[in-house]
C-alpha cells in the first residue's frame, strides 16, 4: 500500500470519528459565549481534543492495521500517531501555507498580465470575469492538492513506521475480524452506556446552565430600535375629542353651506341686472317705424305771402 494511500485510510477516517464528539463541545463553548474558532475558545478546544484524536487515531489505526495490513499493532499506537503528527503539522502547515499564498499571488498576477492583453479586453465583462476566475484558481487549486498530498504521504511515512514496529499475524481472517470487534466494543458494555449515558447528560445541563437566555435574540452589538410604548386608552378622553371634532365639522359644514347661498343670490343678482335693458328692447314691436321728421323751416326770404295765393 502507497503511503498517501495508508495515510488517507487512517486520517480520514480518525477525522470523522472525532467530529460527533468534538460537536458538543463546540456547542458548549457557544452557549458560553465563547467562539471555538478563535481566540481562548481555540485553544481550549485544541487541548480537549487531544484525548479524542488519540482515540479516534488508535481506533482506526488498528482497524487497518488488523484488517488490510495482517498486522498485531504494538503499543500505543494512537499516542504515538498523534505526537509525530501533530509535530508533522506544525512544520508542514505553516510552509504549506507561505506556498499556498505565495502561488495564489504568483498565479493573480500572471492573470492579471494575460488579461491586459488586446484581444482579451474586447471580450465582454461576464467572459472576462469567468476567465480571469478560472486562470487563477486552476494553478491554484493544483498547487493546494499537491500540499494535500504531500502531507498525507508523509503522514503514510509514520503510520507505515508504525505499521513494521508491530509483528504480522498468522490468524484466519475470522479471528481477525473477531479481535477488531472486540477492539472497538469494550467487554463491558453496560459501564460503557452508562458513562456515555452520564456524560450526556451532563453536557446537557451545562449547555442550559451557561445559555444566557432561552429564546433566540439580537446580539448587543445590533443597534435595537427604541420601543415607544403606547399610552393608555382613556374613553372618556376619547368620547370627547371625538364630540369636538364632530362640533368643528359641523361649524365647517354650515360655514361652507352659508358660502356657497351667499355666492349663488349674488350670482342671481349680477344676472338680473345686467339683463334688464335687453328685456325692454325686446318688449318693442320689431315692425314699428322711427318716428318721422318735423319739416324744415323754410327760408326767411321765401315765406309765401297773401299776393301769392290771390295768384
């Protein structure tokens, strides 16, 4: 067996194996308004985790060791996978991390050169982007699974050190089967239920005990509208706001009532006066005749005389 692929079949399966008991812890921290991710509640879960990964490594050690490797593990395995790995990590992951960062920079920059280039920049903004995404995160993505790999196969190196410091073993595969059953269930599996049964229980009680409040509510550092509580119902102080503003309404409805006759007689009014003249003339016979002119004088030297008439 290759060593990433003998340190992946015990890694991976250690892992799983201590996250439902890691749960509650974090679960714990929270409820004391402690952040497990960060800061004193970090540290505290990493030191509580000791215990777990050592158990959760010797359980799954042994599983390969008994059954694909035919081999009797000596000692403590879990303790001693935990300490060579745990010096492994603390070497390997923060150069696994300078690396990380130093290709996603490396691989941005490249990125950023090839998309300055003429041809790229008419290409329209969704292509750019997606390109640009894809140019950067491909190297980058590579060079994160080789630092997974690397670490799993010198992770594979310890367990496979520690996988020939045990001695092979003749028994039928039955046996073996028998014996890592026996390994993972302990004989006495009443004790086993109670104190996981106990333990339970406990973490349950110190999870209420330490929650704050029982109902979900806003953080403090939310900024909380001010709550303007309503004043009382008085009706009495209703019944007479209420009559007031009907006795203003009715003074408003008369008001415009009295306004409204006052421009309509005065519009009556202009109305007959202005059509009176028209009433007389129409009063006058449309045949009538104008009235005839008196005669002329006649001339003061031309005045008929009596001699004219005796003529």
């Amino acid at each position: 067996m290759s060593s990433i692929k003998l340190g992946l079949s015990v890694a991976w399966p250690a892992f799983w194996t201590g996250i439902p008991v890691k749960l509650p812890l974090v679960l714990l921290f929270l409820s004391m308004g402690m952040h497990p991710w960060e800061g004193a509640g970090l540290t505290l879960l990493a030191l509580l985790s000791i215990p777990i990964d050592i158990w959760a490594l010797n359980i799954t050690a042994k599983t390969v060791f008994i059954e694909r490797l035919r081999v009797q593990p000596a000692g403590n395995v879990g303790l001693n996978l935990w300490w060579q790995s745990a010096l492994l990590s603390a070497i390997y992951l923060p150069l696994a991390y300078v690396m990380q960062t130093s290709a996603v920079a490396g691989a941005k920059a490249v990125t950023h050169a090839i998309m300055e280039l003429g041809p790229i920049k008419a290409l329209p903004v969704a292509e750019r982007i997606g390109m640009e995404l894809t140019l950067w995160s491909t190297p980058a993505t590579l060079v994160l699974i080789a630092l997974g790999l690397g670490w799993l196969f010198l992770f594979g190196k310890i367990v496979g050190r520690q996988a020939k410091a045990g001695s092979p073993s003749d028994l039928p595969y039955q046996a073996l089967v028998r014996q890592w059953d026996l390994m993972r269930v302990p004989a006495d599996q009443t004790l086993m239920l109670t104190a996981l049964g106990g333990t339970a229980v406990v973490v349950i009680f110190l999870f209420w005990a330490a929650i704050p409040v029982t109902t979900p509510h806003p953080h403090e550092s939310y900024a909380q509208p001010e709550a303007k509580v309503a004043p009382p119902f008085k009706p009495a102080e209703a019944l007479q706001k209420t009559e007031k503003m009907l006795a203003q309404a009715e003074t408003t409805v008369q008001a415009l009532e009295e306004k409204a006759e006052a421009e309509a007689k005065g519009k009556e009014k202009g109305k007959g006066a202005a059509g009176q003249p028209a009433k007389v003339k129409a009063d006058e016979p449309k045949g009538a005749a104008a009235p005839a002119k008196a005669p002329a004088e006649p001339a003061k030297g031309l005045a008929p005389t009596p001699e004219d008439h005796k003529h």
